[in-house]
C-alpha cells in the first residue's frame, strides 16, 4: 500500500462513490480536509485509478474500505505502525478480514446496524434547540461522559471539530445545563454521518433525543444531505426506525488496547 496526498486521493471519488453511504466518513475527511493536514493520512492499494481498497487515518482513527480483496495484512502493518491507534472501522467484511492481522491488538469488537433516513418522519420542533460553539464544549463532553455505552471522547478533536465545523452540534438546555444533544460530522455534498446521539439519565423518556435528532436532520435535509448512522442499541433503533432511517447493513469497530 502507498500514501497519497489529500488532493490526490480526491482522485479516489469514483471508487468510493460505488458505496458511498459505506464511505462517508472517509469521503468527508477527504472533502473537508486542508492540502497540509496532518492529523490526516490516506493509504490506497493498486493504482490510485483502479483501486483495491482504501486506509484512511483520522487522528487516532482509521476506517477501511474494499468492495472486495486488498492487502488486508500491509494495510494491519500500517495501523500497527501507528502506536497511538485507537479504533479501526468500516463495513463488517472489511473488518472481519483485516481483524486476523490485529487480534493481539484488539480490546473490544463491536457490530452494529447501518441506517440511512429513507423515509423522513421527523418530528416538529417546539424546543430551544440550538447549534453548539466552541464555548459549550466543556459542558457537551461533561454530559457524554455521563453516557454508560460512549467511550472517552478524544478532547482535542472534539473541541477541533466544533471550531473549525467539521462536526455539527446541536443541544438543548434545561436548568442550566446540557441535557440532549446529537451531532453530524464527516459531511459530504450529499450525505451526513449522525453521531454523539445522547440524553443525561435525568431527562430521559421525555422525547428529547427525538427532538434534537429531527431538528439536526430536518436542517441536513434542508441543505440536500442524506443523514447516515450506525447503532447497536434497540431502544435507540426504534427511535431511528421511527423517525425514517431504514437499515442497508452493518459497520464493525475494533478498538485497540
């Protein structure tokens, strides 16, 4: 496998657009990104035309893709090559075949549904629901912390994506804090990933998720974006399910010692 530079790897767009729901993320990291980005790294195997698979590291995250066989053991080679690792993800295949490569790596393995927002039922909001700024960083991160299933947040890419709006925030607020909040971040011209999904424990079965996640989509609809999400939650997978989103897969994260 070979490095490219993030304006040849624009190159990539015809490949990945095959599956392009599948490649959001690295699509979006790829558009958004600055030519001299280094928290950035993209990988590619065969001809930068003709493709077998893409590794693309975001910070300390890297996600895969292949339509089918690549070198799966060169593109383990580079994520071990990187001792600051923390997740490796992408479609279930991909993952299942490069996870022979990493298993003394691995801490954890987790499967999820895929679902994009076919069908948009989305809720009216009658909420002050409003788009975070850097400045309601510190209270966001105190409320994910709170959430049981999140794992730790990487603080300076988090504050990072708010400031330079690769990563959409929106919240509400009750008595003074942060209280449900949901996100959009590796945007495309016509696709959003929905993230950080989340509800304090104290201000839940109200419907507030609902609220926050149709105003977040209902805004992305607006601009011609299709929201995307993954999930391994059922409760949180009837909320989906009920406000459109129809499953078309499943994505699979592995999570480094």
């Amino acid at each position: 496998m070979k490095k490219v530079s993030i304006s040849e790897a624009k190159k990539l767009f015809p490949f990945l657009s095959r599956e392009k729901e599948f490649n959001l993320f690295i699509i979006g990291d790829i558009e958004n990104a600055k030519p001299d980005a280094d928290y950035m790294e993209i990988f590619v195997d065969g001809q930068i035309e003709q493709p077998r698979g893409v590794l693309l590291r975001y910070y300390r995250n890297f996600v895969i893709y292949s339509p089918g066989e690549m070198d799966y053991k060169s593109a383990a080679e580079i994520v071990r090559g990187f001792d600051q690792a923390t997740v490796l993800s992408g479609k279930a295949c991909c993952i299942d075949k490069i996870s022979p490569f990493l298993r003394d790596m691995i801490n954890e393995e987790s499967t999820m549904h895929f679902a994009v927002l076919r069908e948009p039922l989305l809720e009216e909001n009658t909420l002050p629901i409003r788009r975070a700024s850097v400045e309601d960083a510190r209270k966001l991160l105190d409320l994910l912390d709170t959430i049981e299933e999140f794992h730790e947040q990487d603080e300076e890419a988090f504050i990072a994506s708010i400031k330079d709006g690769t990563t959409r925030r929106y919240i509400l607020e009750k008595d003074g804090k942060i209280v449900s909040t949901a996100a959009s971040t590796a945007e495309t011209s016509d696709l959003a990933m929905i993230i950080g999904v989340a509800t304090h424990k104290d201000y839940r079965n109200r419907g507030f998720a609902s609220k926050v996640m149709s105003k977040l989509c209902s805004d992305l609809l607006a601009e011609g974006k299709t929201p995307c999400l993954f999930y391994d939650n059922p409760k949180a997978g009837k909320i989906y399910n009920r406000l459109g989103f129809r499953e078309i897969g499943k994505w699979k994260m592995l999570r480094f010692k």
